[in-house]
C-alpha cells in the first residue's frame, strides 16, 4: 500500500454521461491508498427524500439517508471490505472511500429517491497498484499519457513532480521552473518531455477531474543510457550504401505500436498494424519502394540503395498505453560523384598503368645485368 504524505482527495463534480437506458454514468480511476469522494450535484438532491449508496448487484445498501425520518447511517462501515473507510455527507449524500485497495474496484449505485420516482447514477470505479515504469534514454521525447481524449472547458488537470507532488503543469502550461522542459497537450492533457535528460527521473503523477471521470495515474521515469545529446542523432551515409537507423531497443512488445515518418512534414513511411499484424509501408511515396525493412522487435529501419532524395529527418514513434518514446536521426547523404561503371574503369586502368609499369622495371633490370657480365667477361680475357 502506498504512503501518502498528505491525505489524497478527489472530489467528483457536475454530470455524469447518460447511457442508453438514461442513467449516468461516471469513470474513476484512482490509486491504491488515495481516497475518492463519490459527488452529487444541487440538481440530483433537490427534494429529495431518501439518498443510498449501493454496490450494483448487491441488494444491501452501505450507506443511506432518510430526509423523511431524518436518519444518516453507513453500515457498511461495520463489515469488510469498507471497515471504517467510508463517509457520508449528510448535507449533499456525497459519499468518501478512504485509504482505497484494489478491492474497492466495484460499480457503485446511487439511488436518488423523491415523491415521484427514482433515479439512479453509477459510478465505475478502478483501483489500480500499479506504478508505470518508463525506462527512457538521455535525448529521447516522452510523452505521459492521461487517459483522456478530449478535455472539456470545465474539466481539471493537475500534473504533480516528486514525493511532496509539486505541482509542474496545469491546463495553462508548465509553471515557473518548469517552462521549457516541459509541454502540455491542451486536447487531452498530455504531459511530453523533449530531449529529456536525466536529472528529470523520478515519480510524475497526474490528476484528472471531470464531471464524467475522476483519474489519477503515477509514472516512474528511469534512465538506461544516452541516445543523443541535443535529442538527434546525427548520421552520414555515402549515396547507394544501405544503412540501419538504430533505436537501442532491444524488445518491443507486440501490442506497441511502431511508426517511422520523414520529412518536416512527419510523412509516414511504415507504420504496425497490431489488429491486422501486417507493416503498412507508404506506397505513395516512390522513394522508399522496396527500399525499407523494418525490425519490429527493436524498430530498426533498413533503407538499401539510398539516395539524396531521402535525406533530412527521421522520426521513431513507439506508443503504449500509458506512454508513447520518440527518437530522432537527421541523415546526411554524400553524392559519391562518379557512377560505378566509372569508378571501376578507373581502378582497372590504375591496375593496368601498375602491371605496365612493373614489366618496363623488371626488364631495365634484366637489361642492366647482363650488361655487367657482359662487361666483367671482356676484363677477364
């Protein structure tokens, strides 16, 4: 269970989402040992005449109050699993879980009874104790995933740094000391490092509130080496040479998504479809035909006969659940400046020039020496 320096709250507000049968529904994801406050609204309480909170599917109620006879009471604090962990506000019905486990994970029902009928909200609530490992290298972009998909103007996003949770970055950007390291998303709260480096490792956590989820998730960032020192890898390659961009990882697991893309306009050029377990290469584009391979347990990519139409920058996107990594190459391309086929007349006729010029040595030698003995026999006579 995790140790909170500070008690952890999470209030719901507002509305939740109708489903088709007209009930609202509310997501919460939350961590082992945070507390949760269950919310009602103004609206939901008006004349109300008895509020009670139930697990769905159970027929007992774990915490009620009766406007008409003016009785508050939480027997569900009498028994597990909630033993003492539960609090009802007898003004709004609002109802806490303190010091959550993973049992808690349940759908809660609220019944909200008046003269006339009665109706209910529910809430989907997910404890989890699991603290996300994100294992990075010095250089790489990171991106923090929330959760959600599109914010909404009333919604509340808190992204917190450390064991005191200092708070880094709200729906208005990072704070102070915070500027320029790190960015946030303002369509889905998205919290991305560029060119992270690893004085930033520790724990981040972050905070949704919406009025149709509450979340709060914990990241850990870990360091396993460098991969660039301003966040692109520099390379440089002869024109018709093949050559690998290299990630450094070692095992990707299966359901990550792989994506390469070119050019300043991040043009796809090979991307995993898992559902289908195929690689989607870019037809469309005539520079890469036939000249990709892609390793789609470290991400290598492969390009063969390359050429400088392909030079410029390169972008590898590997996307999690809760995290996606980003690695950059800028690849420079030399033009060789003869073609093959001159290159090797060149080479033959440097060989032919070599073995002209050794015959013309040797037989100078050859010359010279029977020239001498020539010469020493007519002395000798």
């Amino acid at each position: 269970m995790r140790n909170n320096p500070f008690p952890f709250w999470l209030l719901l507000f507002a509305y939740g989402v109708f489903g088709a049968d007209g009930v609202k529904s509310v997501s919460v994801s939350v961590m082992v040992g945070d507390s949760v406050t269950l919310h009602t609204d103004d609206t939901e309480i008006q004349g109300v005449l008895e509020l009670v909170w139930k697990i769905q599917g159970e027929n007992k109620f774990i915490a009620e109050i009766d406007k008409e006879i003016n009785k508050l009471s939480v027997p569900g604090n009498d028994e597990e699993p909630f033993r003492g962990r539960l609090k009802l506000d007898d003004q709004t019905g609002s109802l806490t879980i303190t010091n959550l486990t993973t049992t808690d994970s349940r759908v809660y029902e609220l019944q909200i009874k008046n003269s006339r009928e009665t109706k209910s909200k529910i809430f989907n609530v997910d404890v989890s104790d699991v603290v996300e490992s994100v294992s990075v290298m010095e250089g790489d972009t990171v991106t923090l995933h929330t959760g959600v998909t599109e914010i909404q103007r009333e919604d509340k996003i808190l992204w917190k740094f450390g064991d005191k949770a200092t708070l880094i970055a709200n729906l208005n950007g990072a704070v102070d000391g915070w500027r320029n390291v790190v960015y946030l998303n303002d369509q889905n709260g998205h919290l991305t490092f560029r060119n992270i480096q690893s004085n930033q490792h520790g724990k981040y956590e972050v905070e949704v509130i919406s009025s149709s989820m509450v979340l709060h998730r914990i990241f850990r960032i870990a360091f396993n080496g460098v991969f660039s020192l301003d966040g692109v890898k520099k390379m440089s390659v002869w024109e018709g040479n093949s050559f690998t961009l290299q990630t450094r990882i070692t095992d990707i697991p299966g359901d990550d998504v792989i994506e390469w893309t070119f050019g300043p306009q991040n043009t796809s050029i090979v991307k995993t479809d898992r559902e289908k377990a195929i690689l989607r290469y870019n037809e469309d584009d005539v520079r890469f035909t036939n000249r990709l391979h892609l390793d789609i347990k470290t991400g290598d990519l492969t390009i063969s006969n390359i050429k400088t139409d392909v030079a410029g920058l390169y972008h590898i996107k590997i996307t999690k659940s809760m995290y996606a990594i980003q690695k950059s190459f800028s690849v420079t391309v030399s033009e060789s400046g003869l073609s093959l086929g001159v290159v090797i007349g060149i080479v033959a006729a440097v060989l032919l020039v070599v073995a002209v010029a050794a015959g013309v040595i040797v037989m100078i030698c050859k010359s010279k020496g029977k020239s001498y003995i020539q010469t020493g026999q007519g002395n000798s006579t």
